[in-house]
C-alpha cells in the first residue's frame, strides 16, 4: 500500500506501570486500523511523549476521518461505523484497545475531522519510583 510508518519518541527511558504484551496489542490494533485507512503513498505517525506520571501515545494517520457522530461509539464491542469508506473488520480493535487502557489505569480518547485524518491518544502511568 505504500504507507510509511514514522515513529517519534523522547531520547530518555520510560518505564510502565503496564503488561507488555497488551501494550503491543493495544498499539498494534491502532498502527493496523492507521494503516488500513490511509490512502497510498501517505504515513502513519506514532508517537510517545512523556507527560510527567503518566506516558501518551498516539497514532495519527491521514486517512478519511471519523464523522462526528460515530466518535462517540468508536470503543463500543462490536461497533462498526457508517462511513462510505467501508473495510473489512468485526469491529473489535478499538474494544480491545478501550479494555487494555483502561485495565492499566490509563486513558484513552480519538480526535478526527472528515477528510483530514484521525488521531487516537491513550496514557499509561509511569512505574512509581521506589
């Protein structure tokens, strides 16, 4: 498909309060639908910043966007938007992501506008100093 994937992070360490394994889930699921609904030749961006107690990531890609009034919805079991730009999926991804966000303590929300692209963030806390 021609996406390229960028990846942004902070030069220093950050350790997590977090499974690795539903981490990678977690961020799989988000590259994969970044990926799926981006037109060829774009990117997909992800990035992690640090926010203090707690790490952000995101994933931004330039696809088609989500119309405002399947926003709300998105992390709903089984939930499969109506948009004219239909692929294939059981609408399970962001169900996924919402359960393991939320099972680590985090954060999870989407920003996104028809025709310019969707970005999804979620946090982790940062493991506590001991």
């Amino acid at each position: 498909k021609g996406v390229a994937l960028q990846a942004e992070f902070p030069k220093d360490l950050l350790v997590l309060q977090a499974d690795p394994l539903l981490l990678q889930r977690a961020l799989t699921n988000l590259l994969e639908n970044g990926i799926k609904y981006s037109p060829p030749s774009t990117r997909v961006i992800l990035e992690v910043k640090d926010l203090g107690d707690e790490v952000q990531f995101s994933v931004q890609d330039q696809g088609p966007g989500i119309p405002p009034k399947d926003q709300p919805h998105l992390f709903e079991l089984l939930y499969r938007g109506n948009s004219g730009n239909r692929q294939s999926g059981l609408g399970l991804g962001l169900a996924i992501v919402k359960r393991i966000v939320d099972a680590h303590g985090g954060r999870l929300w989407v920003e996104s506008q028809p025709g310019r692209g969707t970005t999804f963030y979620f946090t982790l806390p940062r493991l506590a100093a001991s």
